[in-house]
C-alpha cells in the first residue's frame, strides 16, 4: 500500500494546532479518537491512562505483538503515562500538567472528577483558560443523566437500529460504532470552537459532549421527515427514503449500488442501459414520480441489469457522472487505486492506519509517533515509574 506521505514528509512544516497542549485523560473510543485528530494536526497530546491501562489495548484479537489492533487504529501521536487519579498524588501530578496545558478531554462518569475535586468549577478557578472537554453516554443531568452509554446501546434508544437494517427484517446496529465516531469527530470541533472563541475573551470553557445527542444529530433525513409528516421512518434496506432509483441491485457479477439524485442522472443511467424511453415514461419523469412507482422501477432496473458487470457498469457511469459503485469488501476499498492516490492508508516504521481524512495545503496532518505503549513516556513528566500491566 502507498505510504500516506501527507503524513510523513513534510516534518519541516508545523501543524494547525502545534503550541496546543491537550491533556488525554479519556480511554475507548470516542474520546481518543477526538484526540488522535488533534495530534494528527499537531497538538502535543499526553494520553495519561489509569493503572489499569485503557482496556482496549485488550481488546481483541488481533494483536499487533501484546496490544489489540483495536487500540493502536486510535492512539498515535500521543506520548503516553499512567496516573492512579483516585490518590492524592495522582492528582498533584495531573495539576501540575494542566499548568501548561489548553484543552482537558476525560470521558469518566458522571461525578467523578468532582468527587476527586477535579471538577470544571474547581480547576476553571485555577486554570481559567483550560478547555474541559468531557464526553459521556447522556450528559450529567436529566431523566438518564450519568448512566453509562456505549455505541450499540445509544443506536438502539436513539431510533438508528429502527431504521437501519431490511423492510421485513430486525432492527440492525451499523456495522461501525458509528455513534462513537461521530461523538468523537463532535468532541474535537468542540475543543477548536472554544479554541476560537478563547482567542477573543481569553477564557475557557466546558465543552459538554453526550453520545446521545450526536447520535439524535444524524438521523437525518428521517428527523426532517418525521418533523413534516408526523409518520414514524420505517426502515427501507438500502433504499433511500427520500430518492429512487437509491438501492442495491443485483448484476451478472457483484451488486452494484446506484445513487441516482437527479433527473440528468437517471437519463444518463437510462442512455447506458440502452433504454432511454424509460427516462420518458411519465411514471419516472422526476423523483417524486419514480419515488411514487419505485417498486416497478427496481423490477424493471433489476431484469436490465442482469446482463451487466458490476465493476464496468459502474465505471462506465462514474465517468458520465451516476454517483454508483460495485460494493467492495474493506480490503477492496484499501487497495483501491483512488484509497492510495488519496493517500488515505497511512504505513510508517511496521505501523499502519487510516490517514487523516483532513487535508490542509500548507499545515497537512503528519505522522510523528506510533500509538504509545503503556507508561511510555512516563519519566519525562516525573510521574511514578513505570509499571507493567
């Protein structure tokens, strides 16, 4: 694969966020995913894990040596240490680290870092320009107010499965932790937006993110839909809701999805599969009219289709300008030609990772240090020495 040189060749150039300091208290997903967007853009990211360690080192197989796979796709450019927050000691240290430090990111439960006295009111006293971030599964308060969320369980109350998945099947989870990702991608624009906002008062804030909230934000268009109609989203398979002909449909090799989005579309789609009168048909004249007759519309896609081969028709249409694809496997997506032009697959020194998606012309994401092992850098902040777990 084609090493992620926006990553890697330009160490010369500092990064957007380089002089910014982010104390990584947060363990899991969301949380390290913020930060790993961070470091990518050159803030100094000191990962500070409990005794324990973060259990996802743990979570796996695979392994990449004694650490799961699962941890290392979220942690590099972090230095790395162990603090017990629990003790009095552990707590002077991360004092002492939050004197020169911007931005705060933890994902503890609710009520925790105020039990240690480490709350926003407490060190926003103290430290008035710290940014404290914190990411939970609904936010401290409320009817579900400091229970303890996790992606599958947030798709499930956040009505996600209910549209995700076959007409006539089960409601299914995303096949990604989309929700973690997503609160994790929400938690770093936070911290920039009160990175900005700091530029002008001088102050800092607490930037509150819940995985309950985000998920709501991405229901769309079913929120949008609901909110017009007052008719509960169904779930449609791969279909779109909202546009057809939107689906997968079988051909003589691979399924091929079709994204068809517009009139000009759907003739060019039409012109290819050598039946440009369908274009005409009134019953398929705009989208409203091919959302009305959309059943007959995929029987009559599907017996056309049959005759063709995936991987070319769906080249023939990208270049005449039909959003489509064969659908790939994950191995086929990381070796696609466009994957390594993009230089999206990041390999550097036996590591290997997904690239910052991220590209900035003159301050680009780059790749300083593999994710850290535990306690790594402990000796360079005069925490307690390093322990095995």
């Amino acid at each position: 694969m084609q090493k992620a040189s926006s990553l890697t060749d330009r160490d010369s150039v500092g990064g957007a966020l380089d002089g910014i300091r982010v104390i990584d208290l947060s363990r899991v997903l969301s949380g390290p995913y913020c930060t790993q967007i961070l470091a990518d853009h050159g803030a100094d990211v000191i990962k500070i894990e409990p005794p324990a360690g973060d259990e996802t080192r743990t979570w796996g197989p695979p392994f990449m040596g004694d650490v799961a796979a699962y941890y290392q796709g979220i942690n590099r450019n972090k230095r790395g240490a162990w603090l017990d927050l629990s003790s009095e000691t552990g707590r002077d240290h991360l004092l002492a680290q939050l004197e020169n430090a911007d931005v705060l990111v933890e994902n503890f439960k609710s009520g925790t870092m105020e039990r240690w006295g480490l709350g926003f009111d407490v060190l926003s006293e103290r430290f008035p320009q710290l940014i404290h971030c914190r990411v939970s599964g609904f936010g401290a308060d409320g009817p579900l107010g400091g229970m303890p969320g996790y992606d599958a369980a947030i798709q499930a109350m956040s009505g996600i499965m209910s549209v995700n998945g076959d007409a006539a099947g089960e409601p299914t989870r995303v096949g990604v932790p989309i929700v973690d990702m997503v609160t994790g991608m929400n938690a770093a624009i936070g911290v920039l937006l009160a990175l900005q906002e700091r530029r002008r008062s001088g102050r800092g804030q607490f930037v509150d993110i819940a995985l309950f909230d985000c998920a709501l934000s991405i229901l769309h268009p079913h929120t949008a839909s609901y909110f017009a109609s007052g008719a509960k989203p169904e779930r449609t398979g791969n279909a779109h809701p909202n546009i057809a002909p939107y689906d997968t449909f079988p051909t003589a090799t691979d399924p091929i999805f079709l994204a068809v989005g517009n009139d000009r579309q759907f003739g060019i789609l039409c012109e290819a599969l050598g039946v440009p009168e369908i274009a005409k048909d009134p019953r398929y004249a705009s989208n409203r009219d091919r959302c009305a007759n959309r059943q007959a519309l995929s029987q009559a896609l599907i017996a056309l289709l049959r005759e063709h081969d995936a991987q070319a028709l769906s080249e023939q249409l990208l270049q005449a300008g039909v959003p489509c694809s064969s659908v790939l496997s994950i191995p086929q997506a990381l070796q696609h030609p466009h994957t390594a032009h993009r230089q999206m697959v990041l390999e550097h020194d036996g590591y290997m990772g997904i690239a910052s998606p991220v590209k900035l012309s003159r301050t680009p994401a780059r790749y300083r240090m593999p994710p850290p092992c535990f306690g790594q850098h402990q000796l360079e902040f005069d925490f307690p020495a390093p322990v095995v777990v």
